[in-house]
C-alpha cells in the first residue's frame, strides 16, 4: 500500500457498492416523489378508465403537468403492451425518452426508445417509443395499420404540424377498422380541443387543470429594431437586478442563438465576481443530444442560468426553474406560396397564442414575469390570434406522395381537421408530375414508388434515384447527408476568420458551387480516416460532420432497398454529379440577370445569393443557377447554390422546361464580371 494510504482505516469491501445501492434506492424513491407531484397524477386511475373505455381520448393539460412523459407510463403500468407517442419536434423525441428512460431506471434504446429521422434508437424491448411525427407517418407505409401499437399517443396536437394532422387523419380511418384492439390519445396543451373532439366523431375531453401561478407581462414602448441585441440586454438587466430564477429567451434559429451567446459571454467576462455566474445553456434542433442535457441541469446556488431557445421551449420541453420568460415575438416558419409554388423559411411574428404560451412558461413553479419585445399595441393589432397550421401553409408534395402511396388517390375526399386549398393540392400534384412520380393520369409511377420508399423530400429523392443514371450515386448521397446537417458545417472563430475563410476557399476550389463545396469537404474528412485533428484544422465542426456520416451510413443502407446501384465518379468530375442534382431540383433553376442577381424561371422573381454561399462573392456570376431552399430575412435568398448549363433544365424536365427557354443565349450580351451584388444580412 502506498504510505499515504497505511493509516486509514480498513474500509470494508462491500461498502461501496452499498453506498451505492442506497444512493440509487434514495434516488428511485424522489423520483416516484417527483411523478406523483405532478398534476397528471391525480387524474391517473380517472384517465385509465376512460382510455380503457373510449378509443379515443382528448388529454388537455398545461404544458409541464405530465402528458408526455407520464401517461405512457401509467398504461404500461397499466398492463397496455406498447405505446407509441409523436412529437413534432426530433429534439423533443430525443429529450422526452431519455427523461422517461432515465425514470424508469432502464437505459434509454431498450424499454424507452426514440426514432427520428436517420436515427433509431429502440430495439426488440421498447414497450415505449418516442417518434416524431413524420416518422409515424412513414410507418404507414410499412405497416399500414401499425399493429405493433396498443396506443398511439398524438402528442402535442395543439401545434397542427403538418405530420401531426397527416397522421390524426390516417388514425381516424385504422381506428375504425382496428375496432376494440386500438387506443388513441390526443393531447393539447392549449384549451381549443373542441375541434379535435368534433373531428373523432365526440371523442371525450379530459381536462387536468394545471398549476399556474400570475406572471406580470412587460411590453416595450417602442419596437425593438433588433431583437437578438435587446434580448441580450434584457438578459443582462435581469441577471443584474432582479432575484434569483432562472432566464428562458425565444429566438427563431441556431444562428441567432449562436449570436446571442457570443454576445453574452463577451458582455459577461469583464463583470467580476460581483454578480452570479450567468450560465449560458442553448437548446435547438440540430444541438447534439450530450449539449441538450444542459438545459435540464440545476443551476448551482448563486448563478443563474439562461436558456437561449427556439419555438421548442413553448409546449414540447420543460425547463425547470424558469422564473423570467423574454419573447422578441418572432419565430421561423416555413411559408409556402401556392401561386408561385415557392416555399421558404421566412421570420414571422408568434400568434398571441403563441405569445401566451411563451409567457406560461414564467409561472410554472413560483410567479414569474415576461418581458415582451414589442409593444402592446404590435400585440393587439399585428399579431394573430391563432397560428396557421402548417397543412395549410406548405408545400404538399411530400404528402401527396406519401398518401398515394399508401394507396389514397383521392386527396379531394381525404378527411383532413382542415383542408389544404385545393390549389396548393394541385400544384403538388403538378410538381410530382413534372418530377415523373406521376404519370398523366396522376398515377403514381414506378419512380414515384421509389421515391415515396426514401425518407427525403421529392425533389431529394428525385434526385438520389436520378443518380444512378450518372453513376455518381455515392456522391450525391454524400451531398444529401451534408445538405440534412448544413448550417452547421463550417465554424468562423472571431479571431480566425481569415484562415477559415481560406480553408472553405479551399473546398470551393474546383467549381460547382456549394454542393460541390459540401461533398469535397466530406470526401477529404473521410480520406483523412474520418479525423477530429483534420476538422480542427480545416474550420469544420467535428459533430455535424459526423452526424452527416450517420445519415451517410443511413442513406447507402436505404439505397440497397430501393435497389439504386451504387457508383462513383470521384470528387473531380463534376458535372454528371450536378446533372443529378438537377433531375431533382430544376424548379429551382433561376437566371443571372443585368443587374447582378437571379430571377427564377418559374414565376419570375428577383432572388439573391445567400452571403453564406461560395459565389456571393465572386466576381463572376454563373448565368443559371440552381438553388437548394430560400429563406426570407431582409430579402428572398438562396442558399446553397449549384451552377448548371441551362439546356440540362430540359435534359432533366422537357416538359416543365421548353428547350427554347433555356438556350444558353452565349451570344447574348451579358456582363461577364459584375460587381459585388447582394444585401447583408444578420
Ligand atoms: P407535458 O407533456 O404535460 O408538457 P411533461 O410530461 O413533458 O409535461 O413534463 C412533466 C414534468 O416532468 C415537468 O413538469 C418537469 O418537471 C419534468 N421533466 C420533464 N422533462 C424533464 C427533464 N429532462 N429533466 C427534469 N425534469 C423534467
Ligand atoms: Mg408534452
């Protein structure tokens, strides 16, 4: 024995483990302590019955009285054999099921498991199953009644997400032919469930009323012309003034969250010891789960802590502690003009509903106070009262596809809680036609089938199967794993800005543009053995790239099954590889115009390269381009652009792109070097 340690007294063998026995019984019995605190808890035995009684059941309680993570317990306490529960929200999935995992004291993936999108995470074992609601959805395909589910918990209805009211109307109809051997459960965090009630032919409605305490709302007295900066000086005001509690803020995305992080650390180092410790914990959709866990942690005494958070913080998570809600009144949604058929992510105002929602999660433990960003009178006038569900905003031709494919071909008559304009049915329609999923008579094609199987969005999938024509198949499924993850590829620390401009400079190089610039650097990583040394040193975050290598891996198993032969044509030739991504994406073909920016083909409008993009500075501009999304901040911008000789608009679609509109006009006179063109954004 080492001297230092002859003196001590002989500690008995079993001690430690003891010790532990005990920590984790003491553990086991506050956590029953927790659940039975809950306001779900008094109503368990009532809501059983019910559940054993009726089919289908409407749960409405406030967010953070336990639906989520409590009734699929008690059924299967209850003797109920395997639940399922949605969740629009894979960050959602992911967090309920290990805290439900972790109650349960069994590790998460065996009895309590999630499945998002290129991530399973269950096995033989799971009697609890976490899904998004898009991947409940693909289960119809598998199987079309979902035998393998004695509840089906539609969680968060409330939000109307497009997946969500897909799938309470695919529901519906196994409901009625599954009979007596099928529950059904949906839950609202918010009072309207009339409407789902109605729709479940009277379903019954059970009310568990929350605790709520008062929570004193704040308006500015003028708009905020930037909402990121005043939230972070509301942050700090609070942190410097007010009690103790912990800070929850809204922003619309990873890159606001991003920068108001920056800002607070740079504003917080200089304070000295003389305030708290201001803890700073994010919470977004594509944060890795090991970071997510931070927002659920206690805050030390002394310190404070504020999460910086999207829309996932209104009614999916609960956040312990949150005492000071701040609500800029903004949030991302996708928007879909059925006119033009163009969708994008554009930057709205949150509905009043919406904002009641936010300020509700001030008060769930003690009174709170919202700090709104904007005015009463902006609150009265200019916000909406209720959200717009996604259905009737968004671009359709997913579902479209997924419901002819499961073998609902007359969409008209589909039982939709609220119908589509029927304009926007059919410009899906037209969309899948143009992209040969469907034949004239809107028939479903043998590609059409195809592309249905891949968990992608049409044009994605369009293009991945086109692949196998250009025998590049390898390298477009490398682009679409990187597109999955993007946003997040490349990192530009303050002080290094220049190297890792020249470092993504690098994978530019070469030409094609950013899915080019995304596969080089995918092909480089895995050439230098998949390396965390190569990502430091190339400015690329080590996470992203590896969860592109798990969709990657993800991708080329799915290709085995819609039989896509796989094949390479190395990094350097790239035009079969952006012929491809053609196939897919030539609705998204725009033109270079006099005055320096692009105007789309189809229902032309004027839109603008993305400063994140590798031509939006270049000094030559492509003449045709292709973009991969739009997103609305000050103007309409693509991101993620492609460059494309334009007669391949008519290889890749004849009859959406006549050959006469796409000439490649050389003799036209256009400027060849142009200035910087584009606008700035935050
Ligand atoms: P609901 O679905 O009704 O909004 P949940 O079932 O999500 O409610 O949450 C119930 C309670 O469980 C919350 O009030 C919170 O106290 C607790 N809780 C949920 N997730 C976590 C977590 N990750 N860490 C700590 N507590 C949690
Ligand atoms: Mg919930």
């Amino acid at each position: 024995l080492p001297a230092k340690l002859q003196g001590l007294p002989h500690l008995p063998q079993r001690s430690f483990a003891q010790q532990r026995i005990a920590k984790r019984k003491e553990e086991r019995e506050r956590i029953q302590e927790e659940r039975r605190s809950l306001p779900m808890y008094a109503h368990r035995d009532a809501l059983i019955k019910a559940i054993k009684q009726y089919q289908v059941v409407i749960v409405q309680s406030e967010t953070g009285s336990g639906k989520t993570t409590q009734i699929p317990q008690y059924l299967i306490e209850e003797g109920f054999g395997s639940v399922v529960c949605t969740q629009p929200r894979r960050v959602a999935a992911m967090s309920v099921a290990a805290r439900v995992a972790y109650e349960m004291g069994v590790k998460l993936g065996n009895e309590v498991g999630y499945s998002i999108r290129f991530e399973d995470c269950t096995s033989d074992q799971t009697v609890i199953k976490y899904v998004t609601d898009g991947m409940l959805l693909r289960e119809f395909l598998s199987e079309p009644d979902l035998k393998a589910y004695d509840v089906i918990l539609i969680d968060e209805a409330h939000e109307r997400s497009m997946s969500t009211d897909i799938v309470m109307g695919l529901i519906k109809d196994i409901s009625r032919f599954r009979g007596d051997d099928v529950r059904v459960i949906i839950s609202s965090a918010t009072m309207d469930t009339e409407k789902f009630s109605s729709y479940f032919d009277d379903a019954p409605i059970y009310s568990v009323p929350g605790r709520r305490y008062d929570v004193d709302i704040y308006y500015t007295k003028t708009p905020e012309p930037d909402y990121v900066e005043a939230s972070c000086v509301s942050v700090l005001q609070i942190h410097a003034s007010q009690p103790a509690g912990d800070i929850l803020v809204f922003l619309t995305g990873q890159e606001e969250i991003e920068a108001a992080e920056e800002i607070l650390r740079e504003r917080t180092r200089g304070l000295g010891s003389k305030l708290g410790e201001l803890i700073i914990a994010p919470i977004y959709a594509t944060l890795p789960s090991e970071m997510q866990a931070k927002i659920f942690e206690p805050t030390p005494e002394g310190a404070r802590k504020v999460v910086l958070a999207t829309n996932i913080a209104e009614t999916s998570v609960t956040i312990p502690g949150i005492v000071y809600v701040i609500d800029p009144g903004f949030c991302k949604q996708k928007s879909y003009n059925a006119k033009t058929g163009m969708e994008s992510l554009l930057v709205v105002p949150v509905s009043r509903a919406g904002a009641k929602q936010r300020a509700g999660r001030a008060g769930r433990t003690q009174p709170g106070k919202c700090f709104r960003l904007y005015t009463k009178w902006s609150y009265m006038n200019e916000m909406e009262e209720d959200t717009v569900p996604e259905l009737l905003r968004t671009n359709l031709s997913q579902v479209v596809l997924l419901l002819l494919s499961l073998g609902i071909d007359n969409l008209i008559d589909f039982d939709f809680i609220d119908a589509p304009p029927p304009e926007a049915l059919l410009r899906s329609l037209e969309h899948l036609y143009a992209l040969g999923a469907l034949n004239d008579k809107g028939k479903l094609t043998k590609l059409g089938r195809r592309m249905a199987e891949l968990p992608l969005e049409p044009m994605m999938a369009k293009a991945l199967l086109a692949s196998e024509k250009y025998k590049c198949s390898e390298e477009v499924t490398v682009i679409c794993s990187m597109l999955s993850v993007n946003n997040a590829v490349f990192y530009r620390p303050k002080q290094k800005k220049m190297m890792a401009d020249a470092a993504r400079a690098a994978f530019a190089r070469g030409g094609g543009g950013d899915h080019m610039t995304l596969l080089r650097c995918y092909a480089q990583w895995r050439d230098a053995g998949f390396s965390t040394q190569w990502c430091y040193e190339h400015f690329v975050q080590t996470r992203t790239m590896k969860r592109a290598r798990d969709v990657y891996e993800q991708l080329d198993a799915l290709l085995e099954r819609v039989e896509i032969d796989r094949h390479s044509v190395g990094t350097g030739d790239k035009v079969p590889i952006l012929k491809a991504l053609t196939a897919g994406f030539f609705y998204n073909a725009c033109r270079l115009q006099k005055n320096g920016h692009y105007r789309t083909l189809k229902n032309p409008h004027t839109v603008r390269i993305h400063p994140s993009s590798c031509f939006a500075n270049a000094e030559i501009r492509p003449r045709w381009l292709i973009y991969h999304e739009l997103v609305f901040t000050t103007k309409e911008f693509m991101r993620q652009v492609f460059e494309i000789e334009g007669n391949w608009l008519h290889e890749a679609a004849p009859h959406f792109h006549k050959a006469e509109d796409v000439l490649e006009e050389s003799k036209r006179k256009m400027p060849k070097v142009l200035g910087k063109a584009g606008g700035k954004v935050r």
